[in-house]
C-alpha cells in the first residue's frame, strides 16, 4: 500500500516538475519577446522624432510638396480687436 502512496507522490512530483520546467521556458520566451518589442519601439520613437522635427518637417514639405518659405512682402498680418 505505501508503495502505491509513494508512486502516486512521485508522479505528483515530476508532474509539476515538467510544469515548472514549461512554465520556465514560456518566462524566458516571454521575456525575448518583451526585450524584441522595447527595440521596435525605441526605433519607432527615434523614427518619430526625427520625423516630427521641424527641419524634417521643413525638407518633406519642400522636397514632396514643393512647399517653400513665405517671403515677408507674401505675409499678410490680420488683427482681430
């Protein structure tokens, strides 16, 4: 009977040994997986600003829009009261 009791704890025991082993591994995977996303998003971010800034901003207008630089005597100032 006590044979039994123990092979029955055994199982128990490397069953949750084997959990304990996937569970560890879905961690470590987990964990690739969050340091993959903090790079994308950091070269998202790098992209972004460069992409916000005013020079930027600036070169696209000109450069895809033909946009350029008002001169002063084309600025019309309108004051509202």
């Amino acid at each position: 009977m006590w044979i039994i009791i123990v092979a029955i704890g055994l199982l128990i025991y490397v069953g949750q040994q084997i959990e304990s082993i996937r569970m560890a591994s879905k961690v470590e995977e987990l964990k690739m997986k969050i340091k993959e996303i903090e790079s994308e998003n950091n070269n998202l971010l790098v992209k972004y600003n460069f992409l916000t800034s005013r020079s930027q901003i600036k070169k696209i207008a000109a450069e895809k829009l033909g946009m350029i630089e008002p001169k002063e005597e084309d600025i019309v100032k309108i004051y509202i009261k």
